[in-house]
C-alpha cells in the first residue's frame, strides 16, 4: 500500500516534468570523500549581466576544475527566489550590484555567515557585512563629471556642493530610481542626517538644467551636447563613452578626502543559506577577491578592484588615484528606503 | 420614375451587364428574375448606387444618377433597399434599426415616424426588441419598415424573401404588396423564384448572363414570352407541335390554334406551340382524351401531368375534387384566347 | 455544477493561485503607505489615468483607422501595409522606445542637422514621449482584433447605412466601428492592461507610473507587502473597467448575418486614396522603420563581438518556448471560451474574468507569485514523499512544464480576447442547427466552431507566440539552466546599459517574430472573403 502511493507520488512528479530528486545533497559529501569525482558544479544567481560573468566563471573553471552553472535575473526576484526555494534552492552564490541589494538579501535570511581569512584580509572592512553575509568584489566610483570646455577640476568641490545656486540651471542628474542615487543619498544621511540632507537635495532640484534622465550615458551626452554643465555618475559609462570617442569633451572630478571622498558601490556576493555546494562558494568567492580573478572581474566593467595592486584597464588607469569614502556600506542599504522617501519628499524624480 | 438606359458594366474582362435598359412606372413593382449570376444584383447595386457603371445611364425620378462619368453615391440617391437576409444592425433594437435611417431628423418627429412605420408593418409591439429575438417574417418586416422610412422614391430589394419558408412567403409577399400600395411606392426586386416573381410584381425583366431578354407586364412574360428560353424558365407547361397553314393558323394533333407566329415562318413550317398548364382543362366530357402520367396535389387543384395518344406531353391545372388516379384517361379542352408559337425545336 | 464549467475554473485556478499569494499580502502590514500616499501615489495615479486614457485612445484611432483601410478598402500599398502593420508586435516595447529615442536624441544625426538648419524638434515631456511610444507599440493589438471584425463583417452593414442616406464615413462611425465593438473592446483592453502593466517604457522615459511605484516600493523601499497590495488595487481597477465596458454593452449581439461581400473592396480615389496611403506610411514609419532602422545601425557597429554560434541556441529556446505557448495557451482559451458558452453562468463569466487577469499585474510580481506557488507545491510534495523515501527532493520549478503553464496564466487574456470576440460572431442558431444535425459536445466544437473561429485562432496564437518572444519576468525565474532566449539576451545587454548591444537579439526576434506575422497574413487569406 505504501509503495503504491509512492509509486502515484512518483508518477505525479513526472507528469509535472520534475527537473531534479537531489536527494543525495545531504548525504552526497560523507559518502565521496573517498573516491575522488569530479568536482560539484557551483550554481550562481547572478544579476550581474551574462557578458560580464560568463568569461570570469570560464577562467575559474580553468584554474579550479569546478565548473560553474548561473542563471541572470534581476536582484529583487532573485532573492523573492531563493526565499521560496528555502532548503531546496540549486544554487550556492548570489551575485549582485549594489549594496543595498546585498544589505536586503542578508536581511531577508538568504545569506550564510562566511569567515573567511583570505576574504577579510582582501576585501577591507566598510566593502563587506559585519557578519561576512557578503563581500564587495569590485567598486563602482560614483562621482562628478563636467563640461571640459566651460569648466576645470578647480571649480569642483563635491557633491554637497552642487546644491549651492551657483550651479543653477547646470546640472544634470539621473533618476532618483536609480539605485546608484539612492545608495549616495543614504551615505549622506549617514554622514549628515536627514535634515541637512534633504535641504542639500532640494538644492540639486533647484539646480536641474533638464529633467532627470533616465540613464547615466544620456547624462554624459547632455553634458558632451552643452544642455548642462555638471553631473554626478558612475566612472564605468564615461569610460565605455571615451573608449569608443577619446575626444568626448567630459571632465571627471574625484572630490577629495577633505569633503568625505568618492562615493563607492560595490558588485558583490554572498553564500546562499541553503547552499547545496558550500565549499564550491567560498572556493568561488576567494578565487574572484584573488589576483587573477579582480584583475578580471573589476576590468571586465571598468570598474575598480577591491585588492590594491591590480591593474587597472587603461581608460580607468589614466583618471588617476581617488580617495574613496570609507563610510561602511552596509549604511547604504539600512538607510536607502529613508533615501528614496527622503527623494521623493524632495520631489527629486 | 425608373429609367435604365443601356447600361453596361464589366468586372474585368467579364461583361456582368450587357447594354441593359427599362423602364418603370411610378407605383409600380417590378421584378428581375433570373438565376444566380446572371447579372440582376449586379444590377440593383448599380441602381442604388453601391457599382458604379461602364456605360449608359440610369435616371430615378427624371434625375440623372448615373451616366457619362458622373455617380452620384448610394446616400444622396432617393432609393431604399431591403438586403438579402434583412442585414438587421444586430446591436441596435428594432425601433433603433427603423430610426437608423432618421439620422438627420430631430428626436421628437423620428419617434414619431418610427412609431407610424412600425404600425405599418405590424411590428408596434416589438419596437424594443432586439433582433436576434425576431423570427424570419418579423425581421422581413422591420427591414421593410427601415428602408421606408426615408419615403424613398424607388425602393430596392434583394431576393426579399429567399430565406423564408413558402408559406411565410406568400403571407408576406401579399403583406408586402399591401405597403407598397398603401404608400404608393415603386420597387423593383431581383428574385430567383418564378412563383415569387408572380406573387409580388407588376412588371417583370427575364435576365440572364446580363442580358435582359424581356421586360413586360407579369401577364405577358407568362403568357407572350418572347423566346421559347423565357418560356422555358417562367412557369411550366408543354409544347403541341403543329404546322403553319396558308391562312396563318397552325394545325395540331388537336385542331387548328390561332396565335403569334414567330418572325420568318411561312406556311408548311413546323412550330411548337406554348400551353401553360392553366391553357389546358379538364371536361369529363371531352372528346380529346390525355392520359394522366402524374400528379401533383397543390390544395385547391392538381396539377396533372398528361400524354396525348401521341407522346405529345401536357401539363393541366385542375379543381382537386377532380382525382383521378395515375394511368387514366381523361377528357381536356384548350382555353386559350392567344397562344405563342416558336420554331419547332 | 455542469461538466463544461470545470475546464473554466481548472483555466482560472492557474492565475488565481498567484493572485491568491500576492492577496495575502495584506496579511503584513505595510508600513509605507502613509508615505506612498502623500509622496508618491497622488502623482502616479494621475499619471497612470493620463497615459492609459491617451495611449488607449491612440492604439483605438491608430488600430481601428489602419485597420479599416487595409480590410475593406483598396488603395496603393495596401497589399504591403496590412502585414507590415503587424510588424510592431515583433518588437520589445522598451526596445522601440530606446531606439526611438536614441533616434531623436539631442546629438543625434536628424535633430542635430534640423537644429544646425534653425529647425528645432519640440522636446515633448516624458509623458507625451511614453504615450506616443505606447501607442505606437501596443496599436497593433487593436489593429489585428479590428482586421479580424472588419473582415468578417465585411461591407454589407456599411452599404446598409449608405441607403438609409449616410456617407461612407457616417456608415464607417455609426454602424462599422459599433458591429465591432467586441473585438475593438477586447484589442483596447489588451492595450490599457499592458500599459499599465508596462515598465519597460515608462522607464526609458522616466515617467513615473503606478507600476513604477509597485516596482518602487519592492526594489528601492524593500517592501514586497506594500508593492503586493499596490498590485491587489491596480487589479481591482482593471476588474471594475472590463466589467463597466461588459455591461454598458447589455444584451447586445454582435453577429452579422447574411452574405459578406467580402472580396469586394472600396476602391479609394484621389487625395482619399493618397491620404490612406500616407496614414499608413507614417504609421508604419514611425513604429517599424524608424526603430528598425536604429536598430540595424546599432547592430552593425555591435555585429562583431555580438553575433556567434550561441543565438542559435537563444533562437532555439525562443522559438520552442514561443510555439509550445502559443499551442497551449490557444487551447486553453478555446477551452475558456468553450466552457463559458456551453455553461453559461456566472461560474464561468466569473473564471474567465480571473484568467485574463494575468495581463493586468506587472510582470515581474506575477512571475514572483508563480513561483512562490509552485515552489511551495514543490515543498509540499517533498514533505509527503519524504514520509516514504528519506531525504528525497521534488523540484518542480525549473521544468519547461512549469514555464507553459506561467505564460498561460499571463498570456489568458492575449488568446482570449480574440477567442471570445470570435464566438461571438457565432450565432445560437448556428449551434442549434449543428446539433440538429447531429454534431453535439466535442463534435459541435471540431466540425463547426472551430472552422468560424479560425481567424480567431490564428491571431490568439500569433499574439502569443510573439509576446512569449518578447516575454521577460516569467522567462527569467521560471527558465531551466542554459535555457536562454532572445529576450534574456537583451536584458542582459539592457542590464547593464548597453543599449547599443541589444540590437542584435532585438533585431533577431523581430526577424523570428516575422515568421507567424507572415504565415497569419497567408492564413487568414487576406484577399478571400468573408469569416
């Protein structure tokens, strides 16, 4: 009678197409360790677009044996995911941009806990979880740039600074929907407080040459076009501009230490609560914050690396040194729901 | 009131009509009879406006519609039409579809009109019903009721009652003839049914592929067709053959007839001559006897299949309290005032 | 409970079963509404009213005008148009919005030379540039319902109104376009729950909508409560608006009878004829040529370390996923249709209302809901299984079967409409004398409904094959490994900004799209007549 109903359990699961009984997960690590198999594949949920992550997990493959199997979905369904899935999700590492996505993600209990020496020792500590749920692999500098041909580095200060109405009807700001601003105005309110804050939003507002634009590269153009004069957004797009027009008239500033330094973002990852390949991650994660690994990872965008001493691409390489804001940036993600309301209060769309 | 003059009109290289013209008189309804494709929708589409045409003219009322180039559209042309299968405006309810037409007329006067047509037809207690609630007939009637409502100068229909059963049809064929009257309206129809044909119209045309072979009075196309063809098409019957006589009568196994000799024969020529069923009747005492192949019961009468003594076949209409039983011989006169001849085929 | 309502709610329970889970989202309290409703809301809805007002309006106009001309009238290029028009639908809504604006973009080549010529293009505002986007993508559903009405009402009615004394264009307003209210209805309908649904577009343009605020309070305030309950309200409002247009119809038919002159055209004359062909030209310009053109552009610079071995793959999975979506889901909607007519009640009016609300929810939260539901089916079965084998996992999402039955729950209402708008030209006389004949329950619906819906059929299939092409959310979570379609290729392009880059795959689902646009025009027989 039992194995009649198990035979019917059976049959239903096949009729509905199941994909995998991954029932050895459990006991699959006790039982191997003697016969030396093939290494388990890792299964990473990556919001990380494919072109960017496809070439690194070859090149990990290579060095490590493991192969690596992802899927690309954006951060927040990603994590709805890995909620649902619980104990029976495939995959090990979520990779995502943005603090606040990863700050979320641990929240939500679908990190684990990793102490790892060669990822502490890396990855300094305002770039990582207090609780090593995750660790920033590369950084994404947020800062100003400006109209070569009106404008030079000393009529720069930060970005506080351009709430002030000289800047009026000359700058340029994307969308406040963008996480990249949400992420700058939760550190403000870090290091300002909502009130002062709010009052130096507000001024940016005023400041507006054109309404928001949707994207980074279409604020570059506005700047390259002469509609305004000043912006703030990420290194990455301006490079990937000069990389196909060397000649695009577009400064960028780094503000200095004095007013709090550059902005950062991070791209990051974590171990998955329930990961099926645990070891498999953190060989992953260790492998990506390694030389070989940032020197691909943090190229592969032109973004910048978190391990000091890799080489930069050539386009990022010719901005120079910049002193990176060391507010911790789990911040960011604690503070960003406070930004976007502060934002919209603001009426900065 | 309608003029068709030498009207042509091609699809093509395919001559649909074929320098067609009549002529009807005010009041009165006229039927195009002929079978599918021969050309008599084509026609009535031409007459209200929807084709226009290659050559010749059509006049409605003594104004030119359409001829040398000019067209005048469907909508400023003073001509109603009823369409084949009624074409009820499925969402609008039965007053609506009436009022359609009303567009342009204040909202007072059009209820008021809609409310008089519907009366005319016989439809007041139906005017918020929706269409597909109607049976055949009462759809034939709000129909009728739309394309009147305009007090068209000619109105148009198309094989008006094609999808009705026999019985509805004669009904409302004589229902429709009362309207008609009552408004003293021309129309002019296309049909396909001979008995339809009869039932409704004053003047008959025989089309066929776009020729009009005749345009008479309903009486004449029965009784006077002008070629054995249109004899053939309209109403049944049976040819007496006979030969023509130096006095310009015409000898038959059953005596010496009088009628219209075609063009060209002389005497000694052999003819057949045309006898409708109604030309033949039945005395008991007759001397010439026929014998009864069939019979077909039709109510009030039968219609007798006869054979003379030589092959000659006959047809009669007789009362039905005369049954008599298939293989007999009964007695038949002729009751002809004028019969038609044609060469003999 | 009649047999013929099962396969109605059987139909329903798959969208039911997601908006059951986004419902129980009021089981958490949300603490953001007092900010959402002083900030954020007030401006969205009066945003969200104006767009879908504006752009269902537009794709109305766009959609039933093109759509006459190119069935019933005859005119230079008609040929040409009355599938070229379809070619919008190929296309990923954000993808022409992003070209279009590429296009016009203050550098680029066209606004800079008018600028250096003293012509100055107007810079219209985010919302007027999303509306007409919209528009200009989202007609063509319009257009297709409207093809499909216009031919099979063929010109009969409007001859009717020409002899009770209207003009053709009186007979075009007054009879034409209300004998086709169901399917201009339903087209509409399609129309307004994408664009509020849409994302894509109003984010190009940076225009705030209620579903960028749905979107808004999930990715940016982290509260998926607030975003469901926000989703639970936006559905409510589609359920009043399609249930308002269903009864403002009341016990209204919509089956023409008689003989359709259906292969006869209005020939169009002089400056008509000339003005129909410019209508469809700028129409087609606008929506197609222009954003293709851009495209091509792009995809040329882009070609080289784009273009490679693996967009076999990506067509592969792209057009399996696409035709075994439009098979099923076309089934399904015929089942719906079935049902409602065999039963009719308020069981089945009731089911399928709640099937076609798939359309109407954002994607991204229905495709999360279907997986909520699916995975939890998945944990229930392993618990009831592990009673038996220890240690035994059943995973049911990652299959190709659970991918189906998601586009079925989103895609109910792209086949519906159509479908529903079809039976509707079938009169109960034809039912009652099919069965007199003999031909009753599955017979009635082989041998003589499906042949009169056959034009229904191919364009529900058609409407889905190419939506499930465009498709993203669902494919994205619910795909299997190494499953990547042409869609994912461009959102991993768009992802990251690339805009450029995208052009290729986008370029290549138009070209995938092509292929059912082409074989629904040689199906439907665009020069036969009648139904």
């Amino acid at each position: 009678m039992l194995d009649v109903k198990i035979v019917r359990v059976l049959a239903l699961a096949a009729v509905l197409g199941v994909a995998g009984c991954g029932g050895d997960s459990e006991d699959a690590p006790a039982s191997t360790e003697a016969a030396p198999e093939a290494p388990k594949a890792v299964v990473v949920y990556s919001s990380r677009a494919e072109q960017l992550i496809a070439p690194i997990f070859a090149a990990f493959t290579e060095a490590t044996g493991v192969p690596v199997e992802y899927i690309t979905d954006d951060p927040q369904p990603l994590i709805a995911r890995l909620q649902a899935e619980g104990e029976n999700t495939p995959a090990s590492v979520l990779l995502t941009v943005d603090a606040g996505n990863l700050w979320f993600a641990a929240e939500q209990g679908v990190l684990q806990s990793t102490n790892s020496d060669a990822l502490n020792a890396t990855i300094p500590d305002y770039l990582r979880d207090p609780e090593g749920r995750w660790f920033g692999l590369s950084l994404r500098a947020r800062t100003i740039v400006y109209d070569a041909r009106e404008l030079s580095a000393d009529d720069l200060v930060g970005y506080e600074d351009l709430a002030d109405p000289k800047w009026q009807g000359r700058l340029c700001l994307r969308t406040s929907k963008k996480v990249y601003n949400q992420s700058l105005v939760a550190l403000m309110i870090a290091r300002h407080g909502e009130e002062k804050t709010e009052a130096i939003v507000r001024g940016w507002v005023d400041n507006l040459a054109i309404d928001p634009t949707s994207n980074d590269t279409r604020l570059i153009e506005a700047i390259a076009d002469g509609r305004c004069d000043v912006g703030i957004v990420n290194t990455y797009y301006l490079g990937r501009l000069l990389r196909d027009n060397a000649a695009l008239p577009v400064g960028l500033f780094f503000p200095g230490a004095d007013v709090g330094g550059v902005h950062v973002n991070v791209s990051g990852a974590g171990i998955v609560a329930n990961a099926a390949n645990a070891g498999g991650a953190r060989q992953l994660l260790e492998w990506l914050a390694g030389a070989e690994g940032q020197a691909l990872f943090a190229s592969s965008n032109l973004e910048f690396p978190v391990l000091e001493g890799t080489e930069n691409d050539p386009v990022v390489a010719a901005w120079g040194a910049y002193t990176p804001s060391d507010q911790p940036l789990v911040d960011a993600g604690r503070l960003q729901a406070d930004a976007v309301r502060l934002m919209d209060r603001a009426g900065y769309r | 009131m309608l003029t068709v003059d030498a009207v042509s009109q091609r699809y093509g290289s395919t001559e649909v009509l074929n320098a067609l013209s009549l002529t009807l008189g005010a009041g009165r309804i006229g039927c195009l009879l002929g079978s599918s494709g021969c050309g008599k929708t084509t026609l009535l589409r031409c007459i209200a406006g929807f084709e226009s045409i290659a050559a010749g003219r059509i006049v409605i009322d003594g104004v030119e519609h359409a001829g040398d180039g000019k067209h005048t559209p469907p909508e400023h042309r003073p001509v109603g039409m009823v369409f084949q299968d009624f074409a009820l405006l499925p969402h609008l309810s039965v007053a609506d579809n009436v009022a359609f037409g009303l567009h342009d007329r204040p909202a007072a006067s059009r209820d008021e009109e809609v409310a008089r047509m519907l009366e005319l037809v016989s439809m007041q207690d139906f005017a918020a019903r929706m269409p597909h609630e109607l049976s055949g007939g009462q759809q034939q009637r709000v129909a009728l009721a739309r394309s009147l409502v305009r007090r068209p100068k000619l109105l148009l229909m198309d094989e008006p009652f094609s999808s009705l059963d026999a019985g509805l049809r004669r009904q409302l064929g004589n229902e429709v003839r009362a309207v008609l009257r009552a408004l003293d309206m021309t129309a002019l129809f296309v049909t396909h049914d001979q008995a339809e044909a009869f039932a409704l119209a004053d003047d008959i045309g025989v089309l066929r592929r776009g020729q009009l072979l005749q345009w008479d009075r309903a009486y004449d196309i029965y009784h006077q067709p002008a070629t054995r063809e249109i004899a053939d098409f309209v109403g049944g019957g049976g040819w007496l053959p006979g030969t023509v006589t130096a006095n310009g009568r015409v000898d038959t196994e059953i005596g010496a007839l009088r009628g219209r000799l075609p063009e060209g024969v002389a005497a000694g020529d052999a003819v057949d001559i045309l006898l409708r069923p109604d030309d033949v009747v039945h005395l008991d005492d007759a001397p010439l006897q026929a014998r009864v192949t069939d019979k077909e019961f039709r109510g009030a009468v039968f219609l007798y299949e006869l054979e003379l003594a030589s092959g000659t076949r006959l047809q009669s209409l007789v009362p039905s309290h005369h049954d008599h039983p298939v293989g007999c011989e009964i007695g038949i006169a002729l009751d002809t005032e004028h019969v038609v001849a044609f060469p003999a085929a | 409970m009649r047999l013929w309502t099962l396969p109605a709610l059987a139909i329903a329970a798959l969208t039911l079963a997601p908006l059951g889970v986004v419902a129980a989202s009021f089981l958490t309290p949300s603490g953001e509404w007092g900010h959402l409703s002083r900030y954020v809301l007030p401006e969205v809805t009066a945003n969200t009213v104006w767009l879908v007002v504006v752009v269902g309006l537009a794709s109305l106009v766009l959609g039933a005008v093109a759509g006459w001309l190119t069935s019933v009238c005859e005119f230079p290029g008609r040929r040409f148009f009355s599938w070229a028009l379809l070619l919008p639908l190929a296309m990923p809504g954000y993808v022409i919005a992003f070209a279009l604006s590429g296009f016009f973009a203050y550098s680029a080549p066209l606004p800079s030379t008018l600028r250096d010529l003293g012509l100055a293009l107007p810079d219209p505002s985010a919302g007027v540039a999303a509306a007409c986007c919209l528009s200009l993508t989202l007609y063509p559903y319009v257009y297709l319902l409207a093809r499909q009405a216009f031919r099979t009402q063929g010109i009969a009615s409007l001859e009717v109104a020409q002899s009770l004394g209207m003009s053709r264009l009186q007979g075009f307003r007054r009879v034409a376009l209300p004998l086709a209210r169901p399917w201009l209805a339903a087209g509409v309908a399609l129309v307004c729950m994408d664009t509020m649904a849409d994302f894509g577009t109003v984010k190009v343009f940076n225009f705030d909508t209620y579903t960028t605020a749905i979107y808004g309070a999930w990715f940016e305030l982290f509260s998926l409560s607030a975003a469901l309950q926000m989703s639970v309200l936006l559905m409510l409002l589609v359920v009043v608006a399609l249930s308002l247009e269903r009864w403002a119809r009341g016990s209204a038919r919509y089956a023409t009878k008689g003989r359709m002159q259906g292969s006869k055209r209005i020939a169009l004359r002089g400056w008509h004829s000339a003005a129909a062909t410019a209508f469809c030209a700028v129409v087609f310009t606008f929506a197609f040529a222009l954003p293709a053109g851009q495209l091509l552009v792009w995809g040329v610079s882009s070609l080289d370390g784009e273009w490679g071995a693996r967009y076999f793959e990506y067509f592969r999975a792209s057009l399996v996923l696409a035709s075994l979506a439009a098979g099923m889901v076309t089934v399904l909607g015929l089942a719906l249709g079935y049902s409602e007519r065999r039963a009719p009640g308020r069981v089945t009016a009731a089911s399928a209302r709640i099937a076609t609300l798939g359309y109407a929810l954002p994607g991204t939260v229905l495709a999360v809901a279907f997986f909520v539901v699916v995975a939890g089916l998945g944990h229930a079965l392993t618990s009831v299984a592990r009673w038996f084998t220890p240690g035994v996992t059943i995973t049911l999402t990652g299959t190709l079967a659970v991918m189906l039955l998601a586009y079925a729950a989103r895609f109910m209402a792209v086949a519906y409409g159509p479908l529903g708008s079809a039976f509707e030209r079938i009169t109960p006389r034809i039912d009652d004398a099919a069965r007199g004949l003999g031909a009753t329950g599955v017979r009635l619906l082989t041998r003589v409904h499906i042949p009169i819906l056959r034009g229904g059929i191919a364009t529900a299939a058609l409407l889905v094959f190419v939506d499930v092409m465009k498709e993203l959310p669902i494919t994205l979570i619910t795909r299997p490994f190494n499953w990547d379609t042409l869609a994912v290729r461009v959102f991993n392009m768009t992802v990251e900004g690339e805009w450029e880059r995208a052009a290729i795959p986008a370029i290549a689902i138009v070209c995938a799209g092509l292929v059912p646009v082409l074989w629904l025009h040689r199906r439907t027989g665009d020069d036969a007549g009648g139904a």
